[in-house]
C-alpha cells in the first residue's frame, strides 16, 4: 500500500492522471466514494420534463426551483415549501410564511404557520373550524383567539404512542413524531400514509385538505336532462355495438398528454373521469402546475371531461355529507378550469353502494353513474413484461362475438397504458371499424346535457361558453419516466366478460384493501410494482438495469511516452501493478 502511494505521488508529478472509474462488480469496494460519486452523478440528471424532486431524482435546471409537488419552474407556487436539494443553481428555498399569520383560506397548523380566526379552532388535519371534530386533539398553537383545545378521551389518547409502527383503531395508539397512520393502521410519513383521503387524523398528522377557490357548488342548479339513468345502480354498457367508448380514469397525470396526442393523431375521442387531487399531484385547478392545461386540451379536442371525485375514496364507506363534498370539491376545481362541471362520475373503486346512501346521493346531485364491462386490469399490468395481458384481455371482449362489450375502463396514471396499450387499443379497434366516441355519446345523450352551468340560477352551461371556456394552453411534449405507482383492485363485479383474467398480483411489500384500496404503507420501504425496488430504472437497485458500482484504479500517460522519464514512469506503473 505504501508503494502505491508512493507511485500515486511520482505519477502525479510528471503528467500521469490516477483515475478511479465505475465499473459492474466489486461493490464491496469504496463504499463512501461510490455514494458520493452517484450523488454527484445524480445531481447532474437535468430534467428532461420539468418532473424533479425526490421521487425521480431530476434536478431543475438554473434558475428553476422544485416545488413540494415535484415540478420544476419560477415564481412563489414552486419556491414555497420548495425541495432545495433539487432546485437549479441559483435559488435557494425561502420560508413560505412567518408562523402566526392570519389564515387567508381556512387552512392552519405546523403545515404553513397559519392561525385561524378569534373563536375558530386549528384541527389536528389542519383547518379551522368550530365544531368537535376540530375541537378534539386540535393544534393549539394555531387556533384563535377564545379557544381551548380539548384532549381526546379515545383509546387513542389513552393508550399512548406506538412504539412497533402500527396505530389506528384496531391498535389504539397514535403514531410518534408528527407521523401519519394509514387507514390500513401503519406509521409513516409520506403520500401512502398522510393523504388526507388516506389518514386517520385522530392517530397522527394528516395532510390538510385543500378546497379550490371560489363558492362552493351546493346551490348549483342540477334539473335531470335527457333519458339517460341518474344515479342507482350505474350503467355498464353502450348502445351501439359498431361504436367503442374508450375511458381513462384518475388522471390527469404525467403520461396524459401523450394519451391526448395518441387520441388526436388517431382521430379518436375519450372519456376522463378527472380526479381532482390525488397521487400527491396536487390539485387540478393550481395554474402552476400542468393538469388544468391537459384537462382544457382533452376538452378542447372533443373529448368528454366527467368526475371520478377529488380524492379518489371509496365512497361507500363515507357518510352522506362527505360524499357530497367529494364531488363539490371536484366540481369547484373543474369549473375554475372549464366553467362549469360534469354529469357524469365514476366511483372509485367501482363502489357506490345503496346502504351507504351514495346511489341516492349521485341521484341527488344530478349525475349519471357510470362503470364499464372492458375491465383493461391495466393498473395490475404496468410493466413492459405484463402488459401483454391487458392487451390480451381487452381483445378477447372486443372480439368475442357473443358479446357487445363496448365500454372500456384504462388508467392515464400508468407508463404502459400511455405509452404501449392505448396505441394497441386504438389500432385493435381501427381494425375492427370501430366508431370512437364519448361515453355521452354511446348512451345517445345530447352534448347539452353532458355538464352543468357553475351559476346557481343556471341549469346548463351555454353554448358558447361550453365552446370558449377553455382557451388552448401550452402542450407537454415529454416523455416521463416510467413510475411504480401502486392502484387500486375494483371491488364491484360488473358485466361478466367472456374472457377470463389473471389473479391480480399484488407488488411486494405493497398490498390493497377493498376499504378504499389503498396502499399498505409499513414503515417506511417503498417498492415498485411486481416487487421492482423504486430507486432504479427498470428495477435496478442504486443504477441503471440494477447494475452494481465498484472501484478500479486505472494510470492514464498524458505525457508523450518518447520522454525518456515518461518511458521508465510507465514500466513503474505496470510493475505497481503486480503489486
């Protein structure tokens, strides 16, 4: 080792570079200087579509911070809560708020500093209100004036803090240092574990919720139009067996706009069934970010815009009241964007149940319910080697000449079903002569009828401002990394098809529930879909196609070898060699 050193040392003096280079193998080598070598490596990782943060690992370019929600730009909507390891050069994350500031929008607590009004309580989820529900276990450092929070008397607070990472209900214990508890009863922190459709805020923190701007859609006329069925039970089923009603649920998302591209180039039209704030997005109607553009281009280009609720929960297991407020809140959101909102919904999970009250309260609401009976199971198949079986599935239906199956359920939040079914699916039913139209359209309702004026004395919006409330804005033209995102199973049995599916793989340390299906989130491992580790491409664990990172020690001459000295250095270093 001394005479290596020694060698480094002479070489180094008269022109010789010794260079360390990554090479497959030998991971037991160096392991601080490979860490350090793939973080520099990885600072370098310039996003190529405005995508940053710690999810992906890109890295804004100069002058451009990354917002909390993971997306590269300028102005205080990317610079509050910012991820300052992932912004360009230049920029720096500043506070978003001094501690103790009036609310401006019923938010409050630890998340951003705000303290609600005199008389208004600071919920453990973050909002102010008066009620027990923000009352109990409520933030006091952030409630007004003339308040005192009350401590709760559940097992919850009783019990004390879980010391093995369960909590919840079952167990009775709340989570430790400011970390959310699932509603599968895991300790945790992040979108799996603190999304507010996902949390138990009475056992740990929870996200607080956001409500879009502007009034709130309760007063909204909503007259039943036209023939189609409201509410019930759902409709599975098109009219027209030469036509197909493609639909794509839960976005918008990163791969969506290349749906839209496809569906354009292929002059086609969709269905989306627009989640308002789900995945950790961020809401739909947040003009900084890039889903209230796509949601005006698919309406722009004819397609059909309809709610799958804003946060994506099993409607089932929520009261009536929350119900409602789920679809508001989208409502709200859509309207910002478009200027007014749908008729049409798809529930989550396929789940909106009689007992619970929801088939009544869709009715309510002036809403047609609509399922599918072409289940693409594509949210089980997001992998190059799986989603042959979505394509395999939907062919057997469409195909099948018993069957007028015609009504096809994908997914816009997953890489395969953008980037590989949705061409095979558009060039399966080209072939077949099949007419693409929208969901409204293959139940015969006129397009009058397909959404509701946001003005409380209005029952429809008018022509001309369905046609000019959505001015065209810029188009996304990248290509996103593919992602492990973990969806949920369908817990309603529609229409039997003739063509049998696979059991559903469940990914490893990953499961779903048919309670709202969410992500059992365990302490806090992550994995990709099918067991892949999430921090590789393509599965790989710490690099590319899970190739490891080792150490080797290379001499390069930079001298001309016709220097004698150069000459002598250059045996040294093949006899050090040997060594």
């Amino acid at each position: 080792m001394p005479r290596l050193s020694l060698f480094a040392a002479f070489a180094a003096a008269s022109g010789f570079v010794l260079s360390a280079i990554a090479h497959p193998g030998h991971q037991h080598h160096a392991r601080g200087w490979i860490s350090r070598h793939q973080a520099l490596g990885k600072r370098a990782t310039i996003t190529p579509d405005q995508t940053c943060g710690a999810t992906n690992g890109y890295f804004c370019a100069a002058g451009e911070w990354c917002s909390a929600s993971g997306w590269c730009g300028t102005g205080t909507a990317y610079q509050d809560n910012c991820q300052a390891a992932y912004g360009g050069s230049g920029t720096t994350c500043p506070s978003t708020v001094a501690y103790g500031s009036p609310s401006p929008d019923n938010t409050c607590g630890g998340t951003n500093g705000y303290v609600c009004g005199a008389g208004l309580y600071c919920s453990q989820s973050g909002y102010c209100g008066n009620t027990s529900d923000y009352i109990t276990n409520c933030q006091a450092a952030f409630c007004g004036t003339g308040t005192s929070c009350a401590t709760s008397t559940s097992s919850a607070a009783s019990s004390g803090v879980s010391t093995d990472g369960t909590c919840g209900g079952t167990q009775g214990l709340k989570c430790p240092d400011s970390q959310c508890c699932s509603d599968a009863g895991y300790c945790g922190t992040g979108e799996a574990w603190c999304d507010s459709s996902n949390c138990q805020p009475a056992y740990g923190y929870c996200d607080p919720v956001y409500v879009p701007a502007g009034s709130n859609t309760s007063t909204v006329a909503r007259p039943q139009l036209g023939s189609v069925q409201y509410g019930g039970a759902g409709i599975y089923d098109c009219v027209s067996e030469t036509q197909v009603a493609l639909t794509f649920d839960d976005g918008p998302y990163l791969y969506t706009t290349n749906i839209l591209e496809l569906l354009k180039n292929h002059s086609a039209v969709a269905t989306f069934f627009i989640t308002g704030n789900n995945l950790g997005k961020g809401p739909i109607d947040n003009t900084s970010l890039p889903w209230a553009s796509m949601i005006q281009e698919a309406y722009a280009n004819g397609n059909q815009i309809a709610s799958h609720t804003w946060t994506h929960p099993d409607l089932s297991t929520l009261s009536v009241a929350e119900q409602k407020y789920e679809m508001e809140l989208n409502e709200m959101a859509l309207r910002n964007i478009l200027g007014f909102f749908p008729t049409y919904m798809r529930p989550p999970y396929s789940s909106c149940t009689a007992e619970s009250g929801c088939e009544d309260t869709m009715n309510g609401m002036g809403y047609h319910v609509i399922y599918f009976d072409v289940d693409s199971d594509d949210y089980n198949q997001d992998a190059p080697n799986l989603i042959q079986n979505s394509k395999n599935w939907v062919k057997g239906n469409l195909t099948d000449a018993n069957s007028d199956n015609r009504l096809v359920i994908m997914h816009d939040i997953h890489y395969q079903t953008s980037y590989n079914l949705t061409t095979y699916v558009l060039e399966l039913c080209k072939t077949m002569g099949l007419e693409f139209i929208t969901v409204g359209e293959c139940l015969g309702d006129p397009e009058a009828n397909w959404y509701r004026s946001s003005s409380p004395a209005s029952a429809t919006p008018s022509a001309s401002t369905v046609k000019t409330a959505t001015a065209t804005s810029k188009t996304t033209t990248t290509t996103p990394k593919a992602t492990a995102t973990t969806s949920k199973t369908t817990t309603t049995t529609v229409k039997t098809t003739t063509t049998a599916k696979a059991a559903t793989t469940s990914p490893k340390q990953i499961t779903t529930t048919s309670k709202k299906a969410t992500t059992t989130a365990k302490k806090t491992t992550v994995t990709g879909r099918n067991g892949a580790p999430s921090n590789g491409k393509n599965g790989g664990y710490n690099g590319v196609n899970g190739g490891g990172h080792g150490l080797t020690v290379r001499v390069t001459l930079c001298h001309s070898l016709t220097d004698i000295l150069g000459i002598i250095l250059c045996f040294i270093g093949h006899a050090v060699s040997f060594l």
